[in-house]
C-alpha cells in the first residue's frame, strides 16, 4: 500500500486546489523536454523557416 506522501490524493480530505495542482504537476511531468540545440543547428532551423516562409512551401520539424 502506497503512503501518503507518495499518494496524497489517497487522504480523505483535500482541497479542490491541492488536487488541481497535483493532477496539473502530474500532466507537467508527462510533456517531453526541448532538446539542448547547438548554435549551428539553430541557426539552420531559422533559415529553413524563413525560407519556407519567404518561398512559400511547407516544411516538417520533429525532435
């Protein structure tokens, strides 16, 4: 059995803002980091992007 501490939506009175908070952290805890970019590779995004912008065409970023 999980304690308190590590569950504290397991006690029996929590406020509404306690809970929103916790559940608000827990989704916080989900999202995925920006990676670390090096000056070039920065740079490189931002001439794609105004080119494409510039150009016209559309373009796919992913990390």
């Amino acid at each position: 059995m999980a304690s308190k501490i590590e569950n504290p939506l397991s006690m029996r009175f929590v406020f509404q803002e306690q809970r929103a908070l916790y559940l608000q952290t827990k989704e916080d805890d989900k999202l995925v980091t920006m990676p670390k970019l090096e000056q070039g590779e920065l740079e490189t995004f931002h001439y794609l992007i105004r080119d494409s912008a510039r150009e016209d065409y559309a373009i796919t970023m992913c990390w």
